[in-house]
C-alpha cells in the first residue's frame, strides 16, 4: 500500500458517481483528449501549476495506497447502506497494475467499488479489474472511427473490445452518453450509439446534458475554452425514446 498514485481530488459525501453515498478518487492522467472535457486538469499525467482568483496552486497530489485508504474509509459508515467508491479521473484503469492493492483491500471489507471510464486502455489493464469493482461507468461518445480519433484520440477496435470484455464476464455496466451539441449529437453518431447499445446491452443508460461549467478550470490552466451550444431537452428526449425502444432503461442526467 505504499506505492503512489497522482490524485487531484477526494471528493467525500458524492451523489452522483453510483449508488449511495459515495467517496469519489480523481485520478490525473487520460489517454484521450475531448473538446468538451469538464475536468481538464485531469487529462495530463503530471503535476500542473495553475492560477485561479489570483491564487497559485497545483493539480496533482502524490499519494500513496495507505493515504487514500485512510481517507476514503473515514466514511465507512455511509457506504454499509448501498454507498462506497468509486475511481474516477482522468483514467483511472491507466493506473490499474498500481492500484491494484487498494482495490483487493476494499474488496475484502465488502466495500461496493466502482470505475468511471473510457475503457482507452489496455485490455490487459480492464481484466485486472475484473475481480474488484461492482459497476463500470462506461462513456459512450463518438463511434464513427475517423471521427474519433480525429476529436479524441479514440481508437474504437481496442475500445470496443474492452466494452465486451466487461459484458463476457457478466460485469455490471451502465453506459454514459455526453450530449454534446455538434459532436456527439449528430445525426451519423446517433445511429452508431444505438447500433452499438443494440449490439452490448448495458444494465442501463445515462445520457449526461452538455455544459460549460468546467470553463474556469480551462482558464486557470491557461487553456483557450470554446463554449457550447446547451443541449435542447427534446433532442435529449429523442435519443432517449430511441433507447427506451430497445428495452433499455435510460435517464436523462444534469451533471
């Protein structure tokens, strides 16, 4: 429990990453790079210096296993009621083969754990998973290959291979859609998603309204922000009716 891991928040008391009352971990590194992006201080795998209301500061903590178990376990008590942890980032299954230890200790104290992904990752990296964590988030964004990779830095053959990993070995998965006006809402990007859901039926589906509320984070950083057109609630509502009729439950999500 001694290796060390870059985090740039523990956010106690969480909502909305899964079940219950929730200890979220926000682990500093991604593969990809999307435009629409909330938390940009998490897709660079080293520390960053940044400025905000004229205050310096860091994103990005070294801490060891011992220092996170310690923190997420003071609210332990919370979790016995359908709470627990989840990981989230950046990627947290970048840094699979090194948390490895902290995911068998929660796992043998019966705490729910779970992963908010982009399965751009090793395949090898999503099995060591497998033994540990109760749900995977699993973002479902662009599908058309070119376009992916184009905007992302995607590479769908290995993606989808890790989507069917997950379902081969019967873990529970909830897929996230972003509904990103101009990316993810296009008329060729919709079809793929529901070519895709029809194809690997998820336990349900969430589909997460676009917004601008990371672009203070984008401007401590240094980064040029370009903001986006707010989601309309009846395109939400299509693409979900189009979801609901395969079967699958869905709901439409501020967050």
């Amino acid at each position: 429990m001694n290796e060390k891991v870059l985090v740039t928040n523990i956010q106690r008391f969480s909502l909305h990453d899964g079940p219950g009352i929730r200890t979220t971990i926000f682990f500093k590194g991604c593969s990809l790079h999307c435009p629409w992006c909330c938390n940009p201080e998490n897709i660079s795998p080293v520390q960053q210096k940044y400025i905000k209301d004229g205050k310096k500061g860091i994103y990005g903590q070294d801490m060891s296993l011992q220092e996170i178990y310690n923190e997420v376990m003071k609210d332990k008590i919370y979790y016995e009621d359908d709470g627990g942890v989840t990981f989230s980032g950046g990627e947290p299954l970048l840094q699979a083969k090194k948390i490895i230890p902290l995911w068998k200790r929660l796992h043998n104290e019966e705490i729910h754990q779970c992963i908010e992904t982009s399965l751009s990752c090793s395949m090898e990296n999503v099995k060591l998973s497998l033994p540990y964590i109760d749900l995977y988030y699993v973002d479902v964004k662009l599908l058309v290959p070119e376009i992916a990779k184009r905007y992302l830095g995607l590479d769908l053959n290995i993606y989808k291979r890790n989507v069917e990993i997950l379902l081969e070995n019967q873990k529970k998965v909830i897929f996230r859609i972003p509904f990103i006006c101009n990316y993810t809402d296009t008329s060729d990007n919709k079809k793929e998603i529901i070519h895709f859901i029809k194809n690997n039926i998820p336990d349900s589906v969430e589909i997460l309204k676009g917004h601008n509320l990371g672009e203070s984070k984008y401007k401590s950083l240094n980064i040029d922000y370009k903001k986006f057109e707010i989601p309309q609630e009846s395109d939400l509502r299509s693409l979900s009716d189009a979801i609901n009729d395969l079967g699958i439950s869905v709901m439409i999500r501020n967050i």
